[in-house]
C-alpha cells in the first residue's frame, strides 16, 4: 500500500490517500481480530517500546495488544520511575533508546511537540500516542474508522464535536482529518472552551447545544480535561450538564440515525448521560475502542513495511 511517512507524529500533514491507507488497512485487522487466531506477522522480530510519560489506560493496552497480535516484541517502560525523573532529559533518554534499536517507538507526553523531538533524534519509526493539547492521530483515525463503517462513508457528513475543545488534542486531530475528508465540521460548547483562533480552523462554532445538534450525522462528545485547565474555565459541573451535557433532549436534534462517539475514559452525568452512552441503537463507542486496536496495527504495520523498503535500500547502497 502507498504510505510515505516515516512516523505518525498527527493528522496535519497526512494526505487524504494516507488517512485512507491507514483505514483500509485496518479493515482487515477488525476481521483478523474477530477470529480465533488473532495473529499477524507483521512485525515479527521487530521491537516495540512504548513509553506513556502520562497515565492511560485505552490507549497503552490498545497500542501493546497491537503489537502484540502483530507478532513484535513489546516492551512497556514505566516512566514515572524513569532516569527522567532523575533529570535526564528527554533528547538523553532517546539517545539511550536509539543504541538499543527498536523499531518501533510509542510515546504518549504531556508537552506539544516533545514526540516529535524525540522522532528527530531516533532511527526508528515514532508513533504520537497524545503529545500535551498537540494531536492524537490514531484517536482521529480510530474515530473516522467507525464513522465510516456506522455510516458507509468518511466524506461529507455534518459532524458535531462537543466539550472541551480548547484542551483536547482529540479534537485537534479530528479537526485536520474530517476536514481533509470535506465533511461539515461543527464545534459546540461554552466559549471558554473554544481555542484561540478557531475561526482559522474551517469550522463552525456554536454555544448553544440544540442548534449546534440540528440535523448532524455524528455527534461527538469530549472529556472536560481538567488537569489541563489552570482556571475556572465552566461555572460547575452541574451548569455544564444542563448546558452542554448530552441529554436525549438534545440528541433530538440531531438526525433520527445520527450516532453518539465518546473517546473515553466518559464522565457520566457531566459530558454525557449514561443511558445515551449504552444505548447500543446510538452509541458507538465501545466500537471505537475494538476499532482503536485495527487502526494502530495498520499504522503500525505500514510504518514497518517503510522502515524495512527504507533499511533494504540503505544496505544495497
């Protein structure tokens, strides 16, 4: 398959024939992991370190399960106990990871830009899994995977993104991908957390949920991230509920078919009611947690088929 890139550090400078690369792929890999046998050999012999610099849970035992059932050897490193915390810096511990040769390198990091760093320093292929308010590609690419399967297509639908979008690298990624793939693209939530320079961003704003909703294919909710605000960004949880909360009220709005995302982990009764969240005539989101596994072993298994064409080449030189 045509896939150019070296590492998958976000969604900003992947082509649409990229995007689409990476979702094709992945639909063999839901089939694959719905079987008995889920291996793949992909990666075999290959070694794959992941390194979360921040806590998660989907995300690391999505990433380490991929690798895995692509036959890589998959080393987690626990960094909180890490040399960093000792006050080696990043670009140090990268220079010790790179006399290692791994082929594969996982990083999720509280600070924008820190993953592509350390994809300067290393010979091996990167993947972002989150960096600060950044990006978070295979999020967007996991997302767009079961929009398309939901919906038959990935191009030109009404998308509403809701919450907090000023903290959300999620919604970041989606932004750039949905775009790419011309959908109508609509922003909703409290002005407090809508980014700088929005308007730059191809988007609609609303702060009103019941228009924000009107008529869209895909509603998709975002997680309040406070650990990322430094001020009283919502009057209370309570206020934000009622105004912003995803109630079957306002879902009303939206299109008889529209389908409910969350990219978790959710907080019920704040972002989202929890009878929409299981309601499994609306929601997807335990759907994009299955598909978040497909779309990291296909991103993951193109990126090795790069790393291999691009070490073949080096040799015959």
């Amino acid at each position: 398959m045509a896939f150019s890139p070296k590492h998958l550090l976000g969604i900003e400078h992947l082509s649409p024939t990229d995007i689409t690369a990476i979702l094709d792929l992945a639909e063999t890999y839901v089939d694959l992991n719905r079987k008995e046998q889920k291996q793949g050999g992909a990666l075999a012999g290959m070694t794959q370190v992941n390194m979360f610099f921040e806590n998660s849970t989907r995300t690391q035992a999505s990433f380490e399960l991929a690798g895995k059932r692509l036959g890589a050897d998959v080393l987690n490193l626990a960094m909180g106990a890490s040399s960093i915390k000792k006050g080696e810096t990043l670009i140090d511990t990268a220079m010790t990871l790179n006399a290692m040769n791994p082929d594969m390198l996982v990083v999720r990091h509280p600070h924008s830009g820190a993953v592509d760093l350390l994809s300067q320093k290393v010979k091996c292929a990167v993947l972002n899994a989150g960096d600060g308010r950044h990006e978070h590609p295979t999020q967007a690419l996991l997302d767009a995977l079961t929009i398309r399967r939901a919906k038959g297509r990935i191009h030109r639908l009404n998308i509403a993104i809701c919450g907090d979008i000023a903290h959300s690298r999620v919604a970041r990624s989606n932004i750039f991908l949905l775009n790419k793939m011309e959908n109508r693209i609509r922003l909703v939530g409290p002005q407090t957390l809508m980014p700088s320079g929005i308007d730059k961003f191809g988007v609609e704003v609303y702060d009103d949920m019941n228009e924000g909703l009107k008529d869209v294919d895909v509603v998709m909710m975002l997680r309040l991230q406070r650990e990322r605000m430094d001020g009283a960004f919502i009057p209370s949880e309570r206020e934000y509920y009622y105004r912003w909360g995803l109630t079957r009220e306002k879902l009303a709005n939206a299109k008889d078919d529209a389908i409910v995302m969350h990219p978790g982990p959710m907080n019920r009764g704040v972002e989202i009611d929890g009878d929409i969240a299981d309601d499994i005539n609306r929601s997807v989101i335990q759907e994009q947690v299955e598909m978040g596994v497909a779309v990291r072993m296909a991103a993951m298994d193109l990126l090795a088929q790069g790393l291999r064409a691009r070490r073949r080449e080096a040799v015959s030189v």
